[in-house]
C-alpha cells in the first residue's frame, strides 16, 4: 500500500468506480496540499466519453483561477491519456503524480516537453487494478482509450 | 455568410451559447455527410471546466465506436485548444475543420505531426463573434483559456 495519503485517495475512487462497475482509475486534485477535487472514470456509470478520471476530477474541483491551477498537482492511478494530458497543458497544471503506466502509456514525453513534471510511482496496487480489469473487459478497456 | 452547412451549425450553437449568456463558440461531430452530435461551450451555463463546444458535441454523441470516430470529422467555429485536440488524438478523429485560428489558435502543427487533417476556413462570421466576445468579456475568456 502507497505511504502517499493523495495516491491512496486515487486509488480509493478508483475502488469506488469499480464498486459501481465502472472502469478502476481514480484521482484527485491538491493544491496547497488539501485535495480540492476527486474523481474516476464514469463512462460506464455516466455513458460519458470525456469522464476520465482525471476529467471528473477537474471537473468536480468546478471552475479555478490560472493561478490556483499553475501550483496545483494531478494524482492519476493511471497514466493521462491525450485528453487528459492536454487538458493539464490546457489549464497549465504543473505537476502530475503517476500510479502506474505499465498498462496504458499517455504522452508523457510529449508533456513533459511543455514543462509539466511527472512523477511515475510504478505503484503496485494501481497495476493490479489495472491488469484485473483489462482480463476481465478488454472490450470496455479498449472504448475507452479510443482502440 | 458560410456555404458549408457543417460550418453553418457551428456556428448556430455558437450563437445559441451567447444568446444563453455563454462563450460563443459551436462545434458539431459530422459521420458519414451526418451531424451526430451538436455542442457549444458550457462554462457559464454548467459551470463546467471540461465543456468546451468540441466536448459539448463530443459528449452530446453520446458512447461511439472506435471505427465511427476514426471516419469523422469535427467542426469547430475556433481553433481547438490543447485539451479539444487531445481528446480529437484520444480518439482517432481524422479531421478537424476549424472556423478560424486568428483569435486563439490550438496546438495546431502537434496535431497535424499525429495525423490528423486541418482544414483552416479564416471564416469572417466567427472571427466577428469571438472578437466581439473577447472585447466584451476578457477576463471569463482568458478562464476558459487558462490565463
């Protein structure tokens, strides 16, 4: 288990999202270190293509200024895929905390050439999650990264 | 006055944004000669960070397939912005047609180096509407564009 109280808050939505049959991503927003929004993938739950866990979570933290964004971090139990890559380079987020990207990799060399550092935890437990899954619905897996 | 009837409907939801007291820009998902899906930006009226007019539509088309996505082409009244072009990478879209790129302009040149068709129409209608928007209300445009 991670010893980083925000991951663990990830992974928690992302059990959540698993608990309503949903796709197991979570994460959350810190700014200031308090988290200032939650989230995980709602495709199922919701029938939405654009609610990744990171954009549920942007969009649950509702409507911030520049600055709040710029000294904000990103926990994803999975690595952002392009929307929400370009949706940290969008709000110019600085900083986003990576469970895992051993089972789908975004465009990580592509952000962090615009100045976005990432932070890769290689995390155990967001691997499992991850792996259980795609064994158990590959079709669903594939909607979702667009294959 | 547009020819294109695609271009035409985003720019109808782009003025049915302003006349909703929102961002004046429209978007529609066409498959096929077909428009699937319609959108404009939702920030003011949802109070949404994710809900520009690309996502607007994106959303509104509701669960695609992969092969329907990659056979579409997306039009948008102003040049997709880095979060708009991701999710157009997310998923495969093969073109993007963009009313004008003179009063914000999107990583276009990224996108293009990924695959993906620009057609760039320098429309007068939609620059006149986001010029006069961004005169009007600088400091919710500069929100919506992460400054």
């Amino acid at each position: 288990m991670t010893s980083d109280p925000f991951m663990q808050a990830a992974i928690e939505e992302a059990q959540k999202g698993l608990a309503e049959g949903g796709i197991p991503i979570g994460s959350v927003l810190v700014i200031d270190n308090r988290i200032v929004g939650r989230g995980h993938n709602q495709r199922v739950q919701k029938g939405s293509c654009l609610l990744h866990a990171e954009m549920d979570c942007l969009e649950n933290a509702g409507r911030l200024k520049a600055a709040d964004y710029r000294r904000a971090t990103l926990y994803s139990t999975l690595s952002p895929c392009d929307m929400c890559s370009g949706t940290v380079l969008l709000y110019g987020i600085k900083k986003v905390v990576i469970g895992e990207n051993r089972t789908f990799k975004g465009p990580e060399d592509y952000v962090r050439s615009r100045g976005v550092e990432l932070d890769l935890r290689d995390d155990a437990q967001c691997i499992q999650l991850m792996q259980d899954f795609i064994a158990r619905q590959p079709v669903l897996w594939n909607e979702d990264i667009g294959e």
